[in-house]
C-alpha cells in the first residue's frame, strides 16, 4: 500500500537520530572485542569499578576488606558433596570422612544406601527445560555484493553469522537479509560442532524472510520443527533465542509485547504488520525465533529501533506474515511478494473536505490522491474517488480498520493478506454515486525499486560514459547510508514522488566519466538524468545501448538533465571505446542482460 507516508530503503538516518535498523547479522570479528568488553564488566560491575578491581592490591596484602573467602581445600568433604548431592536431587550420599589423626577413612551411609562414587550433574533435565530451544540453529553467510558504482565488478566477500530455527518440511526460517547475496550459507545445531551446507530455497525481500534447506540426513536427526503459535496479544510474555553478537553460545532474552501496528520493514521498504517488544534485540539475533509461554513461536527477530532516549525496543515479524510467506512459496514454488493497492491516499477527518467530496454523515473512507499507472486498479479507479471498503470493510476517515478488541490498524493490513493475483471487492464513492468494483492485485513496480533481486546491476559503456540505472542500492553504494539526505534533490524527488508509467521504465543516469581524450570538457558529469538520445526518449536502460549500438548517424546526441548536452561523434567515439576497456580492465562494454 501506498499511503503518504515516506518510504525508505535500507536503515537511514532519519532526523532527529532515530531510525529502524535491522538486526544486522554479526561480523565474526565483534565476538573477541564484545566478549572481552562483557568479561571485564561481568556481574554488572561499572568501567570504574573494573578498572579499581585490576589496579587493586592483591587479596594477600589487604587489610580490613571484609570477610576472607574460605579456601577450597578448608571446606568440609560432608559439605561439599552434600550440597552438590541437594543440587541434583539424591536421596542417599556416600563419602570418604575423614578419621582422625592417623589417616584412616571410615563411610557414612544415608538410609541403609550401599556406597556410590559422586554423581555426575544431570544437565539432559536441564535442556528439556525449553525444547523448542534445540530448533534453533545458528546461520553462517558468506557475502559477495555487488559493485554498484563499478557495476562491472563485486566487492570483496566478507562473512557473517545470525540466527535461524527449523519448521517442519526440513526446512529452516531466517532473515532475508542474513543471506543477501550470498555465495555460501552454512547451519549449525545447538550444542554441535559440525557446520552443515545449506540452500537458499527462496528470500522474500519486503518481508524480511528467508527459507533454507540442508541435504545432508544427519542434520535432521533428533531435531523436533519449531510450532508456530498465533498472533500474541499486548503484554503477552515473549522470549527470543538466537546467537547474538557477544558469544558463540544461545542467547535467551525475555519481554513483553508492547505495540502492534503497520511497520515500515528497514530492509524490505515496505510497510507490514509488525510487533514491537521490550527484549532486546542486537546483532546476530537476526532470523531468531520468538516464543511465548507455551513454547511456540509467534515471531522472528529482525530490526531494533535506535534512538537516543530509548531502550530494548526491537520488533518481530509475526506469524499472519511468516505464514503468507511459507504458503506463498508452497502455493507457487517461488516467492512472489505481497500485493498493493497502488494507490496514494489522503485523510478525510476534515468535515469541510467531505461535504465537499459529496460525503453524508453515515459515510467514512479516504480520498485517491494518484494511482500507480503500472498497477491493475488504474482502469478502474480515478482520483479523487473515496474508498468506503476493502472486501467489505468499512474504512474510517484516518484510514484504519476494526483490527481486536480495543485495537485499529491501517487498512493496507487488509491488502498485505491477500497474494499476487488474488481479487478484492472496493466500494467507491464518485460524484456522490457508490460504485462497486472486482479488482486484481499485483506487485509494486517503483520506478527506483528498492532492490535488484540478487541480479548483478546493468551497465553500458560508450566512449568513457557509464550509464547505468538508478536503484536504492546504487544511491546507497554512492552516497552512503544516509543518501536520502545526500543524493541529490532531484533523484531524491524521483525516488519518493515519481511513479513508473510502464512496466519497464527505469530511470537512467550517467554515472561517471572514465576520463580520455575524446570525452575532453564532460569530466564532471555525475549522477545525471539522461533524458533523450538523438531526439528519442530514454524509457530504460536497454533502449537507450540499443539506439546508440544502431546508430548511424554523423553524431552521438544526449539529453540530460539540467539542459546539458553530450554530443560526440559516432565513429570515434566506437573506436575509442574498446582502448578505454582495456585501460580500466573492463570485460565487456555492457552487461549481459543488456546483450540478449
């Protein structure tokens, strides 16, 4: 759904310092320097009080520091065993005491009980404390992105590690962007030192999920699947298990449910149902499961909010959604996204606007601001129509729906159930008519989407001009992770007002200027619009190195933004192409999506 409301990318930094951040996986290297931060402040102790504690005198040279702690090996036989004997639950003890003097031992029998060596702790009665704990693995990744800036190249692999657990169907769930790009995933069990293989089976980008499989039979073995519960309520207990950054071993933190509302998806750029709780969520919880009193899961860990004046907020992905990704994928055999009503909408709480709009007071919904060109409901909706109902339920005038007891929500929650295809019944109001319509619901198609689906990014090289097409990635890749503030305003306005009119429009740029002597003059181009080639319009990428590779004209004409002009001519600019490849070791002067 789209609403009035700014979208975004991946994490930014919006103002004031507060943002959405998914809990990335963990980098390797941040165990040692966070196990080490944790070792030197364990027991909650301050900075100062560790520092005190290492610069102190050693115990032998203290002098009224209160009371001595007693040795070991002063401790009494009878005591130690028997308190170790309570811990575990035995009902009969038998140990060596001491005689006297001369060293002879005698036994001290409990309840006629014949003589037994210690027992060992029973640590088995331990783990079936929580067993839905032991389908929780931890996913390893090997990254390799691409190069959006140098789109004829990938950056350098690094590794990363998060959470997952294991649904039925030998199937494992985690985040979407743990295994991004991904080159390599392993899992391991709980209590395992044996890393398995995994495959990728599908990644749902807008929410956040993804479905992995692992073909090696012993990795299945002695493993229940996690049960998934149904939506929690607020203040409903909550526990989250994963592998966080600070250790190597399973991390429980437990919270309440606190909010429920439509959240804007960091990684997806979406808008979905989300659940906001107080346990904390860090890095490397990514992909873990959330639990509630009776061992089921009712969400996955994926981002946290980061803001100065608050604490241990994170959110889950909650089981309506988790369940529309797996059906999703099982229905299709591929996962093919949650649909939109493409439409922007505006609030009618104003009476002056809705008696205006031909609204009675028995009427509620909201006004059409513009519809997506691109989407189905186009042929049928205008603006300013006011939708009264999605498959029959009133809309209010703030546009939120009867959600539970006591609670609304946005009503695109009513859209994200439905899939891609799937018919939904709207009720209009045009020129004071109720009109009824059957309308199908796809995808969003954004003229700058916000991912490229794992494909590497298309380029077209001529004369030292790289033209490529702008994506949430390229912005990224050239201006950081705060490019919504960076990029230029003009990419910024196209990126969160501008709405495709055909399915594949893109918007295209001149990314730089790989400096020759027939480009003399251009050097400074960068992150230019092209809008036209020799007259003709610049629709996408594909049109326009197939309308200069056909060129038989005396000059190369660009159109770009800002009134400038790039005019080369058409022969020499071909020949000097292939020098400035091999110059800057380019394979091709176009990808290879552009070559079919």
């Amino acid at each position: 759904m789209v609403d009035n409301k700014r979208k975004r990318g991946r994490p930014s930094k919006p103002p004031p310092n507060e943002s959405a951040e998914a809990a990335d996986h963990q980098h390797p290297s941040a165990n040692a320097a966070a196990a080490a931060a944790t070792a030197a402040l364990s027991d909650g102790a301050s900075a100062a009080a560790a520092e005190k504690t290492m610069n102190a005198d050693p115990p032998s040279s203290r002098r009224g520091r209160g009371r001595p702690r007693r040795k070991a090996e002063h401790r009494s036989p009878e005591r130690r065993s028997s308190r170790f004997a309570e811990q575990n639950g035995d009902c009969s003890l038998a140990v060596a005491v001491g005689g006297g003097g001369d060293g002879d031992e005698r036994e001290l029998e409990l309840d006629g009980a014949e003589p037994s060596p210690m027992p060992m702790p029973k640590w088995e009665n331990v783990a079936r404390v929580v067993p839905a704990m032991d389908a929780v693995v931890k996913v390893f990744c090997v990254h390799t992105e691409p190069n959006f800036s140098l789109p004829w190249q990938r950056k350098r692999q690094y590794s990363s590690s998060s959470s997952g657990f294991i649904i039925g169907g030998r199937r494992v769930l985690t985040n979407a962007h743990s295994v991004e790009h991904h080159t390599q995933v392993k899992v391991k069990k709980r209590g395992s030192d044996t890393k398995y293989l995994a495959t990728v089976l599908a990644i749902g980008t807008e929410c956040d999920i993804a479905l992995l499989t692992v073909n090696n039979d012993e990795f299945w073995e002695g493993i229940a699947p996690v049960e998934f519960g149904d939506l929690p309520a607020l203040q409903d207990a909550v526990t989250v298990v994963g592998y966080p950054i600070g250790g190597d071993t399973i991390s429980v933190t437990s919270g309440v449910v606190s909010r429920m509302e439509m959240l804007s998806y960091a990684h997806g750029s979406t808008e979905l149902l989300g659940v906001q709780i107080d346990a904390a969520i860090n890095s490397g919880n990514s992909g873990g499961p959330a639990f509630n009193d009776q061992g089921k899961c009712v969400g996955i860990a994926f981002q946290s909010l980061k803001h100065e004046d608050v604490e241990n907020i994170g959110y889950i992905i909650p089981t309506p959604v988790i369940r529309h990704f797996i059906h999703d994928y099982e229905k299709n055999g591929l996962y093919t996204g949650f649909p939109i009503l493409g439409v922007e909408w505006q609030k009618m709480e104003n009476p002056d606007l809705r008696m205006a709009m031909g609204m009675k007071l028995d009427k509620k919904g909201v006004r059409i601001r513009r519809i997506e060109p691109t989407a189905p409901e186009s042929h049928v909706l205008r603006p300013s129509d006011v939708i009264l109902s999605f498959d029959r339920i009133n809309i209010a005038n703030d546009g939120t729906v009867p959600f539970r007891h006591g609670e609304r929500i946005g009503f695109s929650y009513l859209v994200s159930q439905k899939y891609t295809g799937d018919k939904a019944h709207v009720k209009v109001l045009r020129n004071s008519k109720i009109l009824e319509f059957d309308i199908k619901l796809a995808t969003h198609k954004r003229l700058i989407p916000a991912h490229i689906s794992g494909k590497p990014p298309s380029y077209y090289i001529i004369a030292g001009f790289v033209f490529t097409a702008v994506s949430v990635p390229y912005l990224r890749s050239e201006y950081g992770k705060d490019y919504e503030f960076d990029a230029p305003v003009k990419l910024l306005d196209k990126l969160l007002h501008s709405m495709a009119e055909s399915v594949n429009e893109q918007l295209v740029v001149v990314s730089q200027v790989l400096v020759a002597d027939i480009n003399i003059g251009y050097e400074d181009i960068v992150n230019t619009q092209v809008l036209a080639f020799n007259g003709e319009p610049v629709k996408n990428l594909k049109s326009l190195a197939n309308m200069v590779e056909s060129c038989e004209d005396e000059y190369l004409r660009f159109d770009l933004e800002y009134q400038q002009v790039v005019v080369l001519k058409t022969k020499t600019a071909k020949v000097a192409t292939s020098d400035i490849l091999t110059t800057h070791c380019i394979p091709s002067a176009m990808s290879d999506d552009l070559k079919a």
